[in-house]
C-alpha cells in the first residue's frame, strides 16, 4: 500500500518570504501522480500543483513550484514571495496511474501553514 | 459553472441515529468520490462510483456506511446507528473522467458531529 508523510506539522513564513514544505512517499510502483492540495478554514480542498511521475521537469504553477526527486521518493513544495492568502493547511497526495487502485487520493497528514506579516 | 456541492454543511447526530449525507457533483463527472476527514489530520479514501457503479469501497470502515448513487449523479453517503468515532468532514469530489489523470474537484464537505 501506499503511504504519503509530511514530517512538518507547522510551517510559519514571513510574507514575502520563501517557505518550502517536504513530503515523502513510499510505493513500488514507477508511475503515478502527486499533488498538493490547499485547504483553507473554508474546508475547501483546492488543487496547487500537480506532477507526473515519468515526467523529469519540475512542476511550476505562478509562485509555486515543486522539488521532485523520484529515486527519493520525495516532493517539496516552495512557496516563493508569500502572501497572506496561503495562509491554509497544505496536502502532500499520491495517486497511482493504475486503474486497478481506482484513481483514489493518498493523502498525507498535512502541514499547517502561518504566514506573519 | 457550479463546483460541487454538499448538503448539510453541518450536522450534528446523537449516538444510534441514521444520518443521510448528499453530495451532488459538477454536472457531467463520471467519477465520484467519498474520503473522511478527521479532525486535524488528511482526508482518507472511503468509497468510489464511476457513474452509477459503486468500484471500490475498501475504505467504508464498517458495514454501518454506504453509499449509493442511483442515477450516476447525486451521491448519498449513510451512516446508520453512528457512534462517536463517526464525527469527522466526509468530503466529496468528482472528476470529469474515469482516468487517473482527470483532476477531483472537491466539495465544502459536511462536519458531522455524533454526541
């Protein structure tokens, strides 16, 4: 089975400033999907970014970007130029790209994020 | 267009009673899914419908939940005789094809609270 950690239970960031969030995963399997969800107090998951396993090129959405390291088994999230709004709780998720798993989400423990201002 | 959408937002249930979750999803998603949310910690996969189909339900965690979705559209998550270890945000989400690659989109979720 398939399990996702997030080893930061809090993160806090000045805004303007850099914040990266870690997250590990462990599977035997060489291709599936990563994702980082938002979940602001509105509960509201929102999608972040995404990355494919068999793609090499980091993942960039605007100020967000990710450190994919596959031999690791690793996915970071760097939020750069923070902003008061990305104050949330932040999901590390895995999915795999075999159907026989049904397309469902794997998600980690989160990582609550405080921005100061 | 609408996003999904759940109802109640909130619900608060004493212990033994039946409760009837709704989740109505973007209109024209094949795939719909349930995941419940504990206080405090990552939502974790309960069941899953391609259209009317319920695929997989390894993750419903007694036989007190299930979940139906008649018509491939509205979903109905039900809890019978609930118990405390019950209150948590059950979420739904529904994406537009069967692949792996379509996104969820998620609702609100529903916080069930069980006195």
């Amino acid at each position: 089975a398939q399990t996702v950690t997030q080893s930061q239970p809090e993160m806090s960031v000045q805004e303007a400033e850099t914040v990266t969030l870690s997250c590990t995963y462990d599977t035997s399997e060489s291709d599936y999907y990563l994702f980082w969800y938002k979940q602001p107090p509105s509960r509201q998951m929102i999608l972040v970014i995404r990355q494919e396993a068999y793609k090499q090129q980091n993942a960039t959405e605007n100020r967000f970007s990710v450190n994919f390291q596959k031999a690791a088994k690793s996915f970071s999230l760097k939020i750069s130029d923070s902003q008061l709004g990305d104050a949330a709780m932040y999901f590390c998720a895995y999915r795999s790209a075999d159907p026989e798993y049904g397309n469902k989400l794997v998600f980690g423990a989160g990582t609550i994020l405080r921005v100061k201002s | 267009g609408a996003g999904v959408s759940q109802s109640p937002r909130y619900k608060v249930a004493k212990r033994g009673q039946d409760v009837a979750l709704r989740c109505d999803p973007i209109s024209g998603h094949v795939s719909l899914f349930w995941y419940q949310q504990a206080l405090g910690q990552g939502p974790e996969f309960l069941t899953y419908f391609q259209n009317e189909a319920q695929l997989d339900k390894s993750g419903l965690p007694s036989d007190r939940f299930f979940a139906e979705r008649p018509e491939g559209s509205v979903s109905t998550l039900k809890i019978q005789r609930t118990q405390q270890e019950d209150s948590a945000v059950y979420l739904c989400a529904s994406s537009l094809g069967a692949s792996s690659y379509n996104e969820q989109f998620f609702g609100p979720g529903t916080r069930l609270t069980v006195l």
